[in-house]
C-alpha cells in the first residue's frame, strides 16, 4: 500500500446554546508517520486499530514514571464510553485486531480487563461479555440502543455490569487530579523512616556496649530475617490481585477472612494511633531535655512534656489532613534531616576526637577497641534475648509503605520493591554504625583521658567504678561522636516526627478500610471520606487524635510500648500464615507473581514471630492474644456479609473433598448406620413444616437432602438459584442441601432425583414424602404416578416414609416466593401480563423462617410479607410448572392464566402503583431490618380483586408446626413387622431432640397369640433392652387380626367406592384399568381387614394422646394391589390422626445389639 492509516474513533460534544445536548461519534483518519509504518511492518498484525470512544476533553496529560518510583497522576473523572450496551454487535468497545480472523459474524467478547473488574468498586462504564443465553439462544432482532441505557439486571448481579448506582453514563465533568504514589515515594521512603527510628541514635551504641560487636550484629540479622520473611510473605500476598487501602487489614482479611482480618484491623489502628503518642512524646522528651539543659522549662518536666507533645500533634495532623501529597513532601524533607544526620555521625568517626570527647570514651577508630568491644558484656541482669526485646521495635516499620496501598499507583509492584530495598538499606546501615561506633568508642569512661585508656585495654574492674560514660552509660554517644552534635538532635526529631506523622496517616488508613467493611457495628461513620479525592478519612483522623492526645497526656507509656510492638508482630505472624494457608489450600486462584516465597518460610515466620512476641514481653503477648481471640469470636458469631474468597474458604472445599474419597473406602456397619433422607419436599419454601421435620431426625447426624422436580426442560431452568433456597434453609436452620431436576413427568423427575443425588458414601437411604391428600380428586394417573414413586424407591433399596398432618404441608398458595429464577428482560406486554398476574399477598416465604411466637399478636401484616415480587405463579410465565407435590389438577388450569395483555393503560398504571407501593414497604422494612419482619406500614393488602385480607395466623402457626418444642405427649411407635429396625430407629432419633423431649416413647406391637401374649411382650422389651433404646410403656396388642366393626368396613367400602370398578354399568378393566376389579378385593380382603382394624386399634390408644405416630408402612406388592386400593389403605390409617409417619425399611438392618 502506498499510504497506511489509522482509524481512530473521537466523540465530540457539540453544545449549542439553542439546541438540545448532543453526543456525536465523528472518525477521524490521521495519517500514520514513519516510524508508525515500520512498527506496523514489524508487528504484522492488523492494517487498522479502533481506539476505545472516549471523550474528547481538554486535560493535562501526564506521564507515568511509576517505573522511577516517581508519582502517577490519575483523574477522578476518567473519559468513558457514551454507549453502554449489552449486545455486541457493536465492536466500538473493542481493539479490532482479530476482527479480520473473525470477520463480522460472532458477538464473541474479546478478552479485557473490564470483564473481571470487582463493579462495586468502580466508578467507570465498563465492559461486559455478552451472557451464555445471548451466545447460545437463538438469534433475536436487534433493538435500538439508547444512549444511556443501564445494563441488564442479570449482568449487575453476575459481576459483568456496573453497580446499580453506577451504570448510567457519565456526563463530561471537570476533572480531579489524584496523587498516586510511586514505590520510591510511596514505600521505600516510608519504611525507611519508621524503621530509622530514634534507636539509631539512642539505643544503637547501648547494644553494641551489652552485646558486643559481633552479637549485636547477630541481633540485627536475626530482626532482619523476621522482616524479611514477613515481607516476602506478603510480597505473594499482594501480588495475587489487586490490592485496595487497608495495608495489612486488606491483605489479611482477604487472604485468611473477616474475622482475622478484623480483628487485627482493630488492633493494628489501635496500636498505629497509640504509636503516634509515643513518637511524639519521644520527641517532645528530647526537645524538653534541650531546654532543660539551656534552663529555659516553661513549668515541669511533666507538664512540659504535656504541652509539647500536644502542640506537635495537632501540627502533624493538619499535614495529614492537608492531604498525602503534603504529607509525602514532609516526609522527604524529614528524610533528608535524617540522612544529614546519618552522614554526620559517619563523618565524625573520621575526625580526630578532642581531648574531652578522649575522656568521654570516644578515642577514633583502633584495632584493641574493636577486639575489646567484639565479645559481650551483658551487665545489670541483661542477656541476648533481653537486648533483642529492646532492639527489635526498630525494625516494626516495614507496613509503613504497605499501610497507605489505596494511594499507591501499583501496590502490587510497589510493596515488595519498596519494602524489601528498605529492608536491605537499612539492615545494611544498622550494621555498619554498629561496627563504626564499637571501633571508636569504649564501653566505659569517667571523664579522665587516662581512665579512658585504661579502659580500652581492660574493662574487668568496670563494675568497680562509677562510669558517667561510654557505650554503656551514655545514650548520647552519637552525638559525641558526630561531627557537628545538633544534627543529631536534627535526626532524632526527623526520626521521631517522620515516624509519629506514619502512624498518623496509617491508622486512619487502615480504620477505614475495617469500617467500609461493615465488620464491626456502629463504626460505618468513620468509613466516610472527604478532600479532594473523596476518600480523605478526615473523621478517623480526628479519632486517632483524639486517642494520641489522651495518651500523649496520660505520659506514661513505657508499659504500653511493648503492647503495640505484640500488636505489630501478631500482625506480620498473619500475614505469615496467611502466605501458608493460601499455599496449602492449593486453590487455583493463589497465582502470585511474587515467586521468591515459600510456604513452610512463611509458616517458619509465623511461628518466629509468636516467639519473638513472648521474648519480648510475655504479659503483652498474652494480651495480644486475648484482643485477637475475642475480636475473633465476635466476628466470628456476628457472620458479617462478606464474600472474599479466602483460603478458609478454601480449605473448606479442599477438606470436604478429601474426607468425602476417605469415606468411599470405609466399610459400612450397622453401628455407624445413619438415616439420611431424600426429603421430596419440591420448593422447600412452599413445604417449611417437613422440612423442619426432616431436619429434625437429620440434623448433627446424617444427610438431609431436599428434592424439588421441575416440570419443563433443562433449557428452562438454566437460571434457578439455588443459593436462594439454600439462604433460606439457613434461616430455617435447616442443614440441608437442595438439588432439583426438570423433566417431561413427575415419576421421570423422581426418578432421577432417586438414581443421582448424592456422593460417593454421602448418599441418601431413605425418601420422605408428604401423603397425597388430594388422591380422591386427582386425576387417576396422577395417583397410579404416586404409588409407582413409591415402588421405584423400593426397587432402588430406598426406605420410604409417607408423612401426614391435617393441614398438609404445601402451602404454596399462601406464600410469596423469594425468587429461584433469574428473570430474564421483559417487554412491555409481558409487563402488562405480569401485573394483571400479580397475586394477593397472603404470607411470605420469609416469614416461615420465624415461629409465630416471634411476632406480636396482630402484627402479621401484608406489607411485611413483601419479599419479592417473584412467586410461584411467575414461574409458569417461563412456560416452567413447579409440582412440589406430584400431579394436581392444577396443571389443567396453567392454559387458563396464559392470555394476551389486554389491560387498559389505566390498569396497569394502578396495578403498578400497586407494586411500587409495596416495594416501598419492603425497603422501609428492610431498613428497620433486614433480618426481621416489618412492624410498621398497613396491616393489610388489597388483592387484585381489591378486597382485604388479614394473614392467617393459623397458616402460620401450621407452617412452624415442627419448629416449636412440642407439648407434653407421646411418639407412638407401631412397630408392626421387621423392616430391619428403621421404623424402631427414627422414633427414637427424634426422642431426643430438644424439640421432642416432653413426649415419652410408646411401643406398640403385634402379639403371636393371645395365650402367648406374656411371651411375646417379654420378648420384645428384652429386644429393645438389647438395642439399648428407652421407653415408657411397651404394649403387645393381641387381636390385630380380629375383623373389624361392620360400620368400619361400610366406611371403608365408602372410600373406594368411586375407585371400585362398576360391572353393572358397563365398566371393564380394558376402559378402566386404574379401578378395583373383584378379584383385587378378594385378593386383598385379609389386608383390608387388617388396615380397618389398625384404625380402630389407633383410634383406642393413639388418638388422643400421641403428639407423633410412626407405624410401619404398608408393603404395596406389585402386581396385587392397585394405586386406588393402596392409597385407600393409607387413607384409613391416617385420616384424622395426629401427625402420623408410615415408614418401612430395605429389610436391611439398621438396629445392632452387638458392640
């Protein structure tokens, strides 16, 4: 080609003073330069580049020189797209470099960065990748896209979209200019002013006295390796994502979880903000000597110190508040005060020592000094661990840098840079001042030149002598050393003040990030930010103040100090093991970039940080470990709403899977057997009171599974959300799992249910289901569809239990549903549609979760069962019927609701107002709180057809039948034949349930002969004694085969009289085959009999007193006994009764006597 071009797309805003605002999109075609040409020719990738659309403003450019450390500048307001749209046939967004591999015809997203983008966190129009539904469904027309259209609700809740409050474009806004800091200025320079701290000029020479040059050089190392690790450790840390502000906070909560995370949130800004009091107390005692010693003290000592300290700290805090680019340039110059300092002393070694600096024990550099002083001399009880306790706070500054990670330009190569330079730098620099001042200056000194001498050849009598000088007396041998000694005052308030102003700006930096993380309550205030950035923590600043000025004014810190070195150390063994624990959990998501790190160094850190804590101060260090451990529980038991992916998380997987392939090669044994049931509960919302049930025998022993069939294809039910079931089964307190699956038929769906839920061992044995109460009404195959469920779980070796209470169990009619199917972009007539569906809100879902004892007499109201405008009735506008209870005869009336949206605009803007007022309602109540029902707004709701109802207090009542503890009475066991003990076993599983603890255990069973009925009951309480189960009363009934009253069979024959085939009126098997022919009643008369009479039996002992009745469900034998005849059967057992479980084992044992 002979020329080349560039495509570049440029949105210009064109305001006319006439006219409306317009956003116009105009292509600019620049001609391509030399050097682009060649640079094209090399690359070979694309003849064109679409440029992202931004808009076109006026700004100052600047360039990055993050790369020198230097300082990024960012906008507040960066240029964003005009269009947001959800469909991609629009590639404006994207570098269309493989646009000429693809072609046009794929809405396929490119990889970017925007995809993986945290939303709540941003403030730009981001990016998107189209759903899997767009990708995989078929083709639609386009639609007409809006300029500021907000995304689709399903991108905002899967993270592909902005935030709610976030999504609409931006409009061209001034912009901000934010300093981001480089690592130079940002980390390095920070951590070497904390960890040069006043120890370099007043303890550094009292070291190298007590332990020697060589020791003392031990000491610094053996603080270095610590920092090192530590660092290192969270070099891995946080170069595995993005870090935010926060420093250690952010990383240790991120990586081990909320309740570490906040504990030593809490603890590390306490100790940050009690830091900046000692710091400036430090110096304020170094300026109060200066004026003591010019006789120029303003009142006392004390007070003096008082009033320095005070006035310091309110200095230092308007330079935090003027904001981090202030306070960086305050840093710098302190830095340059210190290095002044630093040269200065190194200078002086140099310089011959005058004769009182001779007597004063500073004699210049000699070979005997340096053997002399080489060894150690601990005096007055000191020992190397002591001398390390006192040296090892100089080292606690390497988070300095690490603290303020929301305002550095790329934390994640600045902090490992930064920090480790710093680390070697100083390590480095200690060392070297500990072998320059151990060569020049002696241990002890009176002021003689001669005595000073002397000294230096022997030191065995020192203790003989009172020395005012040397090593090991005097603090100021830095000063005596250096070349001009007020440089030295110079570099201790450099130090101390450089030290103080960190803390200051860290333990507000910090506090902030614990309180935006609604951690911990009635703190959320102070997460609140201000300045030019917005995020200024002007309020924690002035908390931090505040606790600096009280202990600035308390004076006494001296105890405190080794607290807040524990305080630190706990907080680098965290980031310690949280290198290990993210290592070990082995997630695919620990891929840090930091590489030079290893799991067992870090867990080796952890471990040398909880020693050095103990060696340095053993009360402290107890202490530290009871802050930490009740901020833990707290946190712990509070179960704050927050999702971080960490490693606890982690380990809870990594953990489960093992143990679940352990528990493939354990053996099974009856005495470790364990019911655990496939409950068919549907919905589980729709059926709270068998859950609760079921929970009831499962929970703390066994696996409880929650069966929901879906009527419909797995297309349709792509979306379900089962962390909403799962939500609300935790606030049932149901430890369950929940699985569902679609099919064409109910018998198909349990069917797969019955053959595929579970996991290895973690397999469900036993089905329970609610009885069928709608049998005689229901359409003949829906009820032949039952009892072949019921056979098809016998025939897997399932145990089956049919449970029945009065009321029923499924109450979807009275529930709003919390959604459990993300709802795709309706148009308008399916908005019409949906408002002309909208039922009468009766009870919420939600407020199954409470028992009615929860909520005041007459405070059930419509308005607090406004959950979500979901239901159960919505569902099947996805063309998805939910049967949570088999067959009904409401599928007959599903065509009936499908009609056009025919309302008028009147309507429908009523029934919305409607909607929206009970969405106010919600919000209001949610506000209150979220966890509660609602006690204010109207008592009552109008349904469609506007008439007023109260909620049911009896529905209510009913649907937390099992979540109360149950009234004095009995569980009644009818253990009428061996079905391997389950019908023995799950009776006395619930016996001793708290819920269950009033009612006393009844057995009842069947007698041999009326003769032998001594016999038979001796035998069976000699079973039970065996199988080690307590009763209160074993009854053997003898005459279960009696035949039964005649009104009882006519009752019975009226029962299946519409299922009993009429010959008479030309009826056949052929027409009817689901009837009762002769030959199945004569077949059956013995069973008839038998069931009739067990009515009876249970209407004498059980009626009225039994609060529960298990008795051995009746075996259906295939080929024998029809669906009309069976369910007859059950009818009569349980017609009427109390709370009544049929339930029969695989006949294989699940009751041993043996140990």
């Amino acid at each position: 080609m002979a020329e080349n071009f560039d495509v570049e797309d440029v949105v210009e805003e064109k305001r006319n003073s006439t006219e409306k605002k317009e956003e116009e999109i105009e292509l600019k075609v620049v001609p391509k330069d030399d050097s682009d040409i060649q640079d094209s020719k090399n690359k070979q990738k694309s003849r064109f580049k679409v440029n992202k659309v931004e808009f076109k403003e006026d700004k100052e450019t600047v360039p990055d020189n993050d790369a020198g450390g230097g300082d990024h500048v960012e906008s507040l307001s960066p240029p964003t797209s005009p269009l947001i749209s959800d469909s991609y046939n629009s590639h404006s967004f994207y570098d269309t470099h493989n646009l000429k591999t693809f072609g046009h015809n794929t809405n396929e997203a490119l990889p970017h960065v925007d995809h993986y983008r945290n939303l709540l966190s941003t403030t730009q129009a981001l990016k998107s990748r189209p759903t899997l539904q767009e990708l995989h469904e078929e083709k639609e027309a386009p639609k007409p896209v809006h300029h500021h259209k907000i995304l689709d609700a399903h991108n905002i809740e899967n993270g592909t979209g902005p935030a709610k409050d976030e999504v609409q474009v931006q409009t061209k806004t001034p912009s901000t200019v934010v300093v981001k800091f480089g690592w130079i200025k940002g980390v390095l320079v920070r951590c070497l002013l904390n960890i040069w701290g006043v120890m370099l000029f007043l303890r550094l020479s009292w070291v190298v006295g007590q332990a020697g040059i060589g020791l003392g050089a031990t000491i610094i190392l053996l603080a270095t390796v610590v920092t090192v690790i530590t660092s290192l450790s969270m070099s891995a840390i946080c170069t595995n994502g993005e870090v935010k502000g926060g420093g250690a906070y952010y990383m240790i909560s991120r990586s081990l979880g909320p309740e570490f995370g906040g504990a030593i949130g809490i603890i590390f800004s306490m100790a940050n903000a009690v830091a900046v009091a000692m710091y400036v107390v430090g110096f304020a005692e170094t300026v109060r000597d200066i004026m003591k010693e010019y006789d120029a003290l303003m009142t006392d000592e004390m007070n003096d110190v008082r009033i320095i300290g005070c006035i310091t700290i309110v200095l230092l805090l308007g330079v935090s508040i003027a904001g981090m680019e202030w306070e960086a340039k305050a840093q710098l110059i302190l830095l340059a005060i210190l290095i002044i300092a630093m040269v200065n002393f190194t200078v002086g070694t140099f310089i011959p020592p005058s004769m009182e600096e001779q007597s004063q024990g500073f004699l210049g550099y000699q070979g005997r000094i340096f053997e002399t002083n080489f060894g150690p001399d601990f005096r007055d009880g000191e020992g190397f661990f002591s001398v390390f306790s006192i040296f090892f706070p100089a080292a606690t500054g390497i988070l300095a840098g690490a603290n303020i990670s929301g305002d550095l330009a790329d934390p994640q190569r600045a902090i490992p840079k930064g920090t480790l330079l710093a680390i070697i730098i100083t390590t480095i620099s200690y060392i070297c001042f500990a072998v320059m001042v151990g060569s020049c200056v002696v241990r002890d000194a009176t002021g003689c030149v001669m005595d000073a001498e002397m000294f230096s050849h022997n030191s065995s009598n020192c203790s003989q002598v009172a020395f005012e000088y040397g090593l090991l007396n005097n603090f100021q041998v830095m000063e005596l050393v250096s070349g001009f000694g007020p440089l030295i005052y110079a570099g201790i308030f450099a130090a101390t003040l450089s030290s103080a102003l960190a803390s200051l700006v860290s333990a507000p930096k910090v506090f902030q990030a614990v309180c935006k993380d609604k951690i911990f309550p009635k703190i959320h205030i102070f997460a609140k930010g201000y300045g030019r950035t917005g995020e200024e923590p002007w309020r924690a600043y002035i908390l931090t103040f505040i606790i600096a000025t009280g202990f600035i004014l308390i004076g006494e810190l001296n105890a405190i100090a080794p607290l807040i070195s524990n305080f630190f150390l706990m907080a680098y063994a965290l980031i310690n093991y949280s290198c290990f624990d993210a290592s070990l959990s082995k997630s695919p998501g620990w891929r840090p970039a930091f590489k030079y790190y290893s799991q067992w160094v870090s867990l080796a850190g952890a471990m040398l940080c909880l020693v050095v804590m103990f060696i340095i101060n053993w009360w402290a260090a107890l202490v530290t470990f009871v802050c930490v451990t009740a901020l833990y529980v707290y946190v712990h038991y509070s179960k704050p709403d927050v999702n971080w992916g960490s490693s606890t998380q982690a380990h809870a997987y990594r953990n489960a899977l093992q143990q679940t392939l352990k528990l493939i090669s354990v053996e099974e044994h009856v005495k470790n057997f364990r019911p655990q049931l496939l409950v068919l509960s549907g919905l589980p919302m729709t059926r709270p009171s068998l859950i609760d049930f079921a929970s009831d025998i499962t929970k703390g022993i066994g696996l409880m599974v929650c069966g929901h069939y879906i009527k419909g294809d797995v297309s349709q039910v792509s979306n379900i959300k089962t962390a909403a079931v799962h939500n609300w089964l935790h606030k049932r307190k149901a430890k369950a799992f929940y699985n569902f699956v679609a099919a064409s038929d109910f018998r198909t769906g349990i069917q797969s249910l019955l053959e595929v839920t579970g996991l290895g061992k973690l397999k469900p044995n036993t089905v329970l289901m609610g009885f069928k109460s709608n049998w005689q009404t229901d359409k003949p195959e829906n009820v032949e569809e039952y009892l072949h469920i019921i056979h098809d779980t016998l025939d897997l070796r399932y145990g089956v239990g049919i449970l029945r209470v009065k009321e029923g169990f499924d109450f979807s009619e009275s529930m709003v549903i919390e959604p459990v199917i993300e709802e795709e972009p309706r148009n308008e007539e399916q908005e019409a549609l949906l408002m002309r569906r909208a039922p009468s809100v009766v009870m919420a879902a939600q407020m199954s979760a409470y028992s009615e004892e929860d909520i005041p007499h007459g405070q059930l109201t419509a308005a607090s069962s406004i959950g979500s405008m979901t239901m159960l009735e919505d569902l099947k506008s996805n063309k998805i019927q939910i049967d949570v209870g088999g067959p009904s005869s409401d599928e007959d009336e599903e065509d009936d609701e499908v009609e056009e949206a025919g309302m008028s605009e009147t309507e429908i803007e009523k029934e919305e107002a409607d909607i929206e007022k009970g969405k106010e309602v919600e919000k209001e109540s949610k506000d209150k709180n979220e966890n509660s029902i609602s006690r204010s707004g109207s008592r009552k709701s109008k349904n469609k057809k506007g008439i007023l109802s109260n909620i049911n207090r009896d529905i209510l009542q009913a649907v937390n039948r099992f979540q109360r503890k149950q009234k004095k009475g009995t569980i009644d066991v009818w253990w009428l034949f061996d079905d391997g003990g389950l019908t023995m076993l799950i009776p006395y599983i619930l016996s001793t349930k708290s819920h269950w603890s009033n009612c006393d255990l009844r057995v009842f069973t069947a007698g041999t002969k009326k003769k032998e009925l001594d016999r038979d009951q001796k035998n069976m309480a000699t079973l039970l004694s065996k199988f080690r189960i307590d009763y209160s009363k074993m009854t053997v009934i003898p005459d279960i085969g009696k035949k039964p009253k005649e009104e009882s069979i006519a009752q019975f024959k009226t029962l299946i009289k519409p299922w009993v085939l009429d010959e008479e009126a030309g009826e056949t098997e052929e027409m009817f085959p689901w009837k009762i022919s002769e030959a199945e009643m004569l077949a059956n008369k013995d069973k008839n009999y038998r069931h009739i009479r067990l009515r009876e039996l249970l209407m004498e002992h059980s009626h009225s007193e039994a609060s529960l009745i298990v008795m051995t469900l009746p075996m259906p034998r295939k080929g024998t006994c029809g669906a009309g005849l069976y369910m007859a059967w059950l009818e009569t057992l349980t017609k009427d009764m109390p709370p009544i479980l049929l339930l029969r084992g695989n006949q294989t044992s699940v009751l041993t006597y043996y140990s």
